[in-house]
C-alpha cells in the first residue's frame, strides 16, 4: 500500500535551494538511520562471524547435498535415509505446501458454510453456529491440536481393534487406512477423457454466458458440467475394460500394509487448522453477509427470489468484494499456522528442518531458508488473492 | 542480569571481542549454567521440591563444588535435543551434561569439545510384553516413536538400512512426547538409549507390561560438553570428572573422604585430595577441589547407585560401567 | 341520537402466530428446510450435550484422589485443584508466590483503572509503560527481595507476563514504526516497511526459534541473555510488527482536513503528528488494537515449542505426574476454558470500545 503524502505536508516543503534547511535535515536524518541499519547489521554480522569461527563451526549451505541418515514419517515423495538434506527439507516443503492448500480449501468450505448458518432466519442453527465460532477463536490454535492429537485421537482404538468398514477402510491409533487404485495398462484413455471433459466444461461455460446474455434463458451448467465430468472417464473406464486395480489395506505382521494411509499427526494438524481458521472466515462471511444493505435482499425477495437463490445470486457476490480481502489474510495466518506441525510431529518444514539443526547444528542456515519460504508461499498467495480480489470487484458495476 | 549485559557489552565496544577464560566468567558470575535433560529420570530431574536431581546433573554439581566448594551455585538450564550442543557452542551455558553422545561431527565440526565419558550406554528397543517379541529384528513394518535430532534418529534408519527393515518412524520433538506417543499405543516400540528406556519404563502407568528387546544397536559413549577453543576450561571439568572415578578405584567415598584426608598414607589419594602437591592449581582451582566436589556429590561409584543403580528405582546392573578392575569399561588416566 | 360508528375491538392475532409457538414456527419450522435444520440441529445437541454434561459435571469428581476419579467415569476435577499451584505460576517457590499474586492484582488494577476511565489517559499510559518494571521486581527478585531465576517462572503467570509485556512494549514500537513508514524519508520508509513485511510474512515460530538458537550467535563472547528474556524479545519483535500495521490502519483514517486544519494554525510536522493525528488515530484503533492483544495472548502458547512451561506447556505436563497419570483431557478442558474467559471477555471488552465510537474509522 502506498501511503499517499498529504497536501499539509507540502505545505510545509520550505521552497529554497538544494541546500535549504529542510533539505538538509532531511539528508541528515535519512544518513543517520542508514547509518545505523548498516552499523547494526554489520556489528550482528561480524560478532557472528567471529563467534563461529572462534569455536570453529562451518556454515554455509553446502550440507544440503549431504547425507540427511533420518528418516521421516509421513512423506509425499518417495524419500529414503540415504537421500541429502536438501532433498529431505524438500519433503518438508511439499508437506507444508499439500497440509495448507488442503486445509484452505476445507477451511473455506466450514467458513461459508458456517458463515451463512450464523445470520439463518433459523434460530437454533444460527446460535450453534454462533457457539463454534466464539469456542474456536478464543482459544489457541496450538491447544487445539494438541488437544486433538493427545485426547482425541489416542482415543481411537489399537491396531488389532481397528474400526472396520466391509474389509475396504480401517480407522485405529495408527491413521485412517483407504483402499488405494492402482492404475492398469488402459488407464491413460480415462486420464484422457477426464482432461477432454474439463476441456468441454470450460467450452460449455463460455457458451452458456454468452447463450444467457443472447437470449436470457438459462443453460443447467452445473448439472451438466458434473454430468460431463464424471461421465466421460465412466465411460472410458468401461470401454478400456476397467484399468484399474485396488490395493486394499491389510494387517500384516504389526501394522496394516498397502493402501492409502492419514497418519493420526497429519489428521489432527488438518483437522485442527481447518476447525480454527474457519472460525476466522466464518467470521468474514457473516461481517460481509451482513455488510450487503437489507434493501438488496428486500428487492430479491420483491421479485419472488426464495431465500437460497437471494444468498447464492445476490448477497453472496456482492458480500465476496468485503470477504476476499480478509480471508486473504486468514489463509496466510493459516499457511503460517501449519508450522505448528512440529507440536505434533508431522514432519513439515518447520520440523523437518528442526531435525537437521539438531543433526548437524546448522541453525543459521536453517532458519534463513525457513524465513525464504514462508516469505515467497505468503507472497504467492497474496498475489493470487489479489487476483482473485480483482474479479470480484470487476463485477461491480 | 542487565546491567552484566550493558557491562560487557561496553566492554565489547571499547576492547572489542576480549576472549575472557570460561572460569573467568564463571568466577565473576558466581553460578555455573549447567544443561541438562528436560527430565529424564535417574539422569537429570527436578524432585518435588524443584531441586535438579540425577547422575548427569550430578556432574554439574561436582563441578560446582569443585569451584566454588559449593554444590548448589549453579543455574539448570533444560535443554531441547535441538539445542543441546547449541547452547554450548553459544556460550548460553557453560557445560552441558545431558545424555549427549559423543560424534565426530559433534566434536569437530559443531563448535564444541567432549571431555571425558561418563557412561556407556547403547541404543535399545521397548515393546509391550504383549507383542510377544523377542528381537528387534520381528519389528519390520513396525511403527517406532524417537525423538528428533539425536544420534538415536539415525542409528534407528542406519539399523533399518543395514539389516533391509522397513521401519515407520514418528518423530517427536522431545523426549517426553516420544514417551507418550509410546504408552497411548501410536507405537509399537519406542527407541533410545537402553538406560533411558529403562528409566522411562518406570513411569509408565504398569511397568510390568513392557520389555526392553534384547539387541543393543549402537554405541553411545555419553559425554558431557564444552565449548571450542578454551582448553583450561575443558581440562577443568574433564579432570573433575576423572577425579570422581580416581576416587571410587582408591576408595575414596563421601563418608569417609575427610577422614582419608587427615590419616591417608597413600600417595595417590594424598595428590588427589590436595594433601601433597597442588594439582588443582593447574586447573586454574585451590587445592581442596576434588576434596570438595567427593565430598558434596560422592565418587562415581556413590553417584551411580544412587541415581541409577541399586539406591534407585531403576536398579541398573554397572555393567560396562564398572571400573576396569571389575570387568568394566571404566579406566580413567592418573592424577599425577 | 345519530348513530355512531363503533368498530368492533380487534381480534387478537391467531395463537399460532404469537407466543412460544409463533416464534417457533417463524424462526424454528419454516418451510421444510428450514424444519430439516431444525431437526438435524436438535438430534446433534441430543448427541452431544447429554454425555458432555455427564463428563463435566454429573459424574465428575470434585474431591477425592486419583483413584475416586478413575472410579467414577466423569472428569476429575480434584486433580485441577491439586495441581492448582502448578497451574498457576509453575514451579515458582511456593513461599514467594505472594509475589505473582501482587503482580497479577497490579496488572488488574490497572486494568479496571483504565477500562473505567478512572485514570486520565496520559497516566494511564505512562502506568502501563512502566508497569513491566515493578512487575520484573516482584518476579525476579533483586534490591532487597530474594531472587527466583527465570527458569521457575511456569504457568498462567508466564504465560501473562510474556503477553502484558509484549503488548505493552510493542505498542510504542509499533508506533514508532506505522510513523517511519509513512515518514516521508525513504531510508527510513524503507527500512520500516522491510522489517514489517519480513516479520508478517514469518509465523511465529521461526522468529521464536530465532531467539533461541539463533540469537546467541549474534551476542557477543561472555554475554548470556536467558531464554525467558530471548523469547520474550522475540515476541516483543513479532508483536511490533502487527501492532504498526494497525497503528498505521488508524493514521491513514485521519482526515485530512485535520493535517490541513493544523498546518494553517502554523504547527510544525512533528507537533501535527505527536498531538493532533496520533492521539485520534491511537483512539479509533483501540478496537483492533484489543485484537491483537488477544492474539498475542493466544501466540504465547507456542513458547512450549522452544522448552518454556507456560499454561499450555504445566497443562501438558501436570497429566504426566505419576499420582494424575492420564488426566490429560480435564488438563486441556480447563487450560481451554481460562484462555477463553480471557479471551472472550477481551474481545467484549473491544467490541464494547466499537459500540462506543472509538471504532469511528471503520464507519
């Protein structure tokens, strides 16, 4: 943001040579404060500096093509003790960045939901959505996943009582295990469909704003688009002879094998992130539902719009130009939230780069490249919600 | 604490970066900063009353007795496994006595000196009893809890990749969340090294239901820690420390350390006591150093049966920890 | 006698409009979806009301020993009441905690003083900029009293300090910063937007572990700073940087007639800013201003990650006292319950300020 002079200042502006008063006190004030940033930064450095040489501490960042010799729990990308330190703190990245976006677009979901359940017309849904609200937000996140690691979950039952769902899911201590597809020879046509109906739903849409504006009748998109969508691959999938294979889940020696697994850690740092933030954006959307005037609503209802459509045509686009802005903020708080996976042990960045200061005691470093990326993903999404902050205001009108 | 602060660093301003010995410093504080475990029975714990106990938290006071003749001048600082080496290297403590084990990486690499092992030590799994397991080598597939950023981490994947194990680990950040990832059932096993395992078995809500497997995977020379580069200081704790298993080999207890001092005639209890000679002067102390640090904490025989071994409740067998006349590993240069 | 018009009285509105029964059928069952929900919402508070108020109160124990507890099924909340101390100000000498108590009355009355109006506001201020140092006193011993050294301070007590003292230091410094970066120096703009930005863009918990890994490395040889002290820099730091961005909220909702107003009285700058903008600004941002005072107090919790015992961190650990062994979920119920008090009756306490015009930017 651009913090605009004001005209009193200007007022102010002695008018004379380059030399002026002003000018000079100006230069002045403005070489002291250089000055200090650089002599502070330069006496941090050099204390640093000699406070490692003296105790003979390398540093820099050639430890990222070493060894790491840890393993690591719960991994997206196929990852071994053998593979190098930097290779590991890319798995820490990439949990980082799949727990955030994971928890945003849920965390999104409970917001609007409850959201629009606090100012319903029905009482009973407005309190309760009004109780989960006050209950989240007052109390610290990092209790609530500790709570939820240490209490909740340990509540679940051991492997050999596993909850279990027709042989295909089992829940116990250990996570949540799913059956897993594996994809045979023709899965490729399936693949290809799919990406031709996400082809077709784009050229519908176009189609269907301009049919709407040409003629004013409505085109079901939805429905057609989720009929296009799942039929399509349906469709390859059983012309291609049904390529696809399950691995289901299986207790074998100790713990189940095969399948898809949600570890207990990652399920409560989810669980405990999207319940939090979307409190926050809860919040959002019901500032932003109430901002949009009563008349907007009273004239919807005026021309026999029922309820749900005034929400969803009317006062929700409207309210979306005061929402995006600050939810905006909630889902940088939230990215930074995830770092409190290292409460919980679930090894995102934060706590995969714990592990290596403590391996190899290069802390520095560490946590410069923590500080990097938190400050590029923080500035991603802030580019992205500008984006999407622009379309909304573009159909202001 | 501030105005120390300001001092030095008016001082740093004038004189620049003065390198002042660490028992300079520890002198002029009046207090050792000693780190230790964040509670790790029989190693170092506060009792009830807050007062840090334990055989690594001994060490320290032996130290501190040996200084100031005075066991109690010292500041515990727990530290995480994080920053255990750390916050020596970075002088935020002056000795770090804290089931470390000792590395070359450690040694030579992460700004900080080991001086003399105190105990040895090997990593080791638990289970529960009903498993039925009888080697670690039945925990394929299993899941095991340990704590981050320890030697215990990487000898667990060195231990998998060598015997072609598939372990599934959960990392903690320390040692008490491990604990109780373990005793909630999220592990089958729990790995570090075997004392402490024994120890924590001891505060499991039913001891009996637990066994500790068998294989000792690694070893773990366990050493306390000071930083690089001031030798008069390493040679201190290092000499203290020999000193309290000098006196165990001749002897020498707490009860009857003053009257060995008075009557003794033997020659290497003489030196060691400050009776002849003045060795603890090349350690920069008077001569009644280790009198005082026997005296206020026991020989390294007194200080294991207390925390460790049959005066607790772990019970510890000395095992390789015995003097090396008793068929231990325990053989400690002379004081003369 | 000319006939008179006489309207005959109004019939009462049908009963099914009125009364307990009309307001149900307007805000409970109307329309079928709005029934549903109705349904829906009763059958999930039958789920969860019943055992939830059976495990608080009906069958929880309020007296008795580890053992009563374990019999009885509910919560145990004798092990709170024997684990209170701990809870309180952790493992602090038992025979000074007269002295967080008095910090704890100071810091109240202080509240109470300034929420009621009861101080002018510049005494009020200055109360709270100096209140760190009487309450550094009490705590950490020195000039007459006997010490007790950082590393027993525990519980709500920390937890409070840490928050009140990162409040009351950061708001000077945010101002200071919201000004620089509106200071019409770029060297100074600039150097304030960096250190906002870089300290926003962070979570907490690398500039927490910045304290207490990485800052040792920055002082110099001899120089030890406890790591109640470090983390307490860095939150101070972390809090900065938020509280300007609100400061700054504030400035920019100054009108600008206001600037011009004071310029054509003939003030200097500096007199505009310090007398005529700030006081106005610092006025209409005390609503947000309550908000991240109750943020921060939340964002204290995470000092359990870096080793000190705060009120999450005796929660954590006061279930694993081998008499309480397992009593985890009444430890967190009852940590939840004091931060939302806490929390709550702050964020009323703002939006109370809101109602009464402090919030008047924001319109």
């Amino acid at each position: 943001m651009v913090s605009r002079r004001s005209p009193a200042l200007d007022l102010e502006r002695p008018r004379g040579g380059y030399l002026s008063r002003g000018n000079v006190v100006s230069l002045l004030s403005q070489l002291a404060v250089v000055a200090l940033v650089i002599g502070g930064g330069y006496l941090l450095f050099a204390t640093t500096q000699a406070n490692l040489e003296q105790r003979q501490i390398h540093s820099g960042f050639r430890f990222l093509s070493f060894e790491a010799g840890f393993s690591i729990g719960d991994s997206l990308i196929p990852y071994s003790p053998s593979d190098t330190y930097g290779y590991a703190f890319l798995v820490g990245i990439i949990n980082t960045f799949f727990v955030s976006i994971l928890s945003i677009v849920l965390a999104t979901v409970v917001g609007i939901a409850v959201g629009v359940a606090e100012v319903s017309r029905n009482w009973l849904i407005a309190r309760l959505g009004e109780i989960y609200v006050e209950l989240l937000r007052n109390v610290p996140l990092l209790l609530t996943l500790i709570f939820m690691y240490t209490v909740v979950l340990a509540g679940l039952p051991a492997v050999r009582q596993s909850i279990d769902l027709f042989g295909l899911v089992f829940l116990n201590q250990r996570g949540l295990y799913l059956p897993r597809p594996l994809p045979l020879d023709g899965f490729g046509y399936v693949a290809a469909a799919f990406a031709a109906a996400v082809v077709g739903v784009i050229v519908l849409v176009r189609w269907a704003r301009r049919h709407h504006e040409r003629t004013g009748t409505a085109v079901p998109v939805l429905a057609l688009s989720v009929a296009l969508l799942l039929l399509a691959p349906l469709v390859a999938y059983v012309a291609a002879g049904l390529p696809l294979d399950w691995e289901l889940p299986a207790l074998k020696g100790l713990n189940f094998r095969g399948g898809w697994v949600c570890r207990p850690e990652f399920a409560a740092l989810l669980v405990g992130l999207v319940l939090y933030r979307g409190a926050f954006i809860a919040e959002n959307v019901r500032a932003g539902i109430v901002a949009v005037g009563k008349g907007q609503r009273e004239a919807a209802a005026a021309l026999g719009l029922p309820p749900g459509r005034t929400m969803h045509l009317v006062v929700l686009p409207q309210a979306l130009r005061t929402i995006i802005p600050s939810t905006t903020n909630d889902y940088v708080s939230l990215v930074k939230d995830s770092s409190l996976a290292v409460a919980i042990g679930y090894p995102d960045m934060v706590s995969i780069g714990g592990t290596m200061i403590g391996q190899n005691g290069q802390a520095i470093e560490v946590i410069g490249m923590w500080m990097a990326i938190y400050l590029a993903i923080n500035l991603l999404v802030s580019l992205l919600m500008n984006w999407a902050n622009v379309k909304a205001q573009l159909v202001d009108r | 604490m501030t105005k120390r602060w300001f001092t030095s660093l008016c001082a740093m301003v004038i004189a620049g970066p003065a390198v002042a010995g660490t028992l300079d410093d520890v002198k002029a504080r009046g207090q050792l900063n000693c780190g230790v475990g964040e509670g790790v029975p029989g190693f170092s714990i506060p009792d009830s009353s807050g007062r840090w106990t334990g055989f690594d938290v001994a060490m320290c006071r032996a130290v501190s007795a040996a200084i100031f003749g005075d066991p109690d001048k010292i500041k515990f600082v727990p530290l995480s496994s994080n920053q255990k080496v750390l916050a020596v290297a970075t002088g935020q403590v002056d000795v770090t006595s804290r089931t470390t084990t000792w590395t070359m990486q450690r040694d030579a690499k992460e700004g900080v000196d080991f001086t003399v092992i105190v105990y040895y030590d090997g990593q080791a799994f638990m289970v529960r009893k009903d498993l039925g397991l009888k080697s670690a080598k039945e925990l394929a597939g299993g899941t095991v809890c340990v704590t981050a950023g320890t030697t215990t981490e990487l000898n667990l994947a060195d231990f998998g990749r060598a015997n072609g194990i598939n372990f599934e680990p959960v990392v903690f950040d320390g040692k008490k969340e491990a604990v109780n990832a373990y005793a909630s059932g999220r592990c089958d096993a729990l790995t570090t090294d075997y004392t402490q395992l024994a120890a924590f078995r001891t505060t499991l809500a039913d001891p009996k239901a637990h066994v500790i497997l068998p294989e000792i995977i690694s070893k773990e020379p366990l050493a306390p820690l000071v930083k690089h580069g001031d030798n008069q200081w390493k040679d201190l704790v290092t000499w203290t420390i020999i000193g309290l298993v000098q006196a165990e080999e001749l002897g020498v207890t707490q009860t009857n350390v003053d009257d060995m001092k008075a009557t003794t005639k033997n020659p290497d209890i003489q030196r060691m006591l400050g009776v002849s000679g003045d060795y603890g002067a090349y350690v920069g102390l008077g001569k009644d150093w280790l009198y005082n640090a026997i005296k206020a904490v026991g020989n390294y025989g007194e200080i294991y049966d207390r925390n460790l071994g049959s005066g607790s409740p772990l019970g510890m067998e000395r095992g390789k920890n015995a003097l090396w006349t008793k068929g231990g590993l325990l053989y400690v240069p002379p004081i003369r | 006698m000319p006939e008179v018009f006489t309207p005959s009285p109004a019939l009462p509105p049908p009963p099914s409009t009125v009364g307990a029964i009309g307001w149900m059928r307007e805000n409970l069952f109307k329309g079928w979806f709005n029934s549903a929900l109705t349904i829906v919402a009763l059958l999930f508070i039958g789920a969860v009301v019943p055992p939830l108020a059976s495990w608080l109160a009906l069958d929880a124990t309020f007296s008795g020993d580890a053992a009563a507890c374990r019999a009885s099924g509910g919560a145990c909340w004798s092990f709170i009441a024997a684990e209170a101390r701990l809870f309180m100000i952790g493992t602090y000498p038992i025979a000074h905690a007269w002295r967080p108590l008095v910090s704890g009355l100071l810091l109240l009355g202080l509240f109470v003083a300034t929420a009621r109006h009861l101080l002018p506001p510049l005494t009020a201020a200055a109360l709270w900029l100096l209140l760190p140092l009487p309450v550094y006193w009490l705590l950490g011993g020195g000039l007459g009293l006997e010490e007790v050294e950082p590393a027993k301070w525990g519980g709500l007590m920390l937890t409070l300090l840490l928050a009140v003292v990162g409040v009351v230091v950061s708001v000077p410094c945010g101002i200071l910063l919201a000004l620089g970066r509106r200071s019409r120096f770029v060297a100074i703009k600039s150097v304030c937007v960096g250190l906002i930005e870089l300290v926003r863009g962070v979570p907490m918990i690398t500039i927490l572990f910045m304290a207490t890994i990485m800052m040792p490395f920055f002082l110099p040889q001899g120089v030890q700073v406890g790591i109640v002290f470090r983390v307490q820099i860095g939150i101070i730091l972390f809090s900065s940087a938020y509280m300007a961005e609100v400061v700054r909220g504030g400035l920019q909702g100054i009108d600008r007639g206001q600037h011009e107003a004071a310029a054509a009285l003939g003030l200097k700058r500096w007199h505009t800013t310090l007398f005529i903008v700030l006081p106005q600004a610092l006025r209409d941002v005390l609503p947000p201003l309550i908000g991240r005072c109750i943020a921060l107090l939340k964002d204290t919790s995470l000092v359990i990650i870096v080793g000190l015992l705060d009120f999450l961190g005796i929660a954590k650990a006061a279930a694993k006292d081998p008499q309480w062994l397992g009593f985890d979920a009444e430890a967190f119920v009852f940590c939840a319950a004091v931060y939302w008090v806490l929390c709550f009756s702050l964020s009323r306490y703002g939006k109370s300020l809101e109602r009464r015009g402090h919030g008047a930017f924001k319109k």
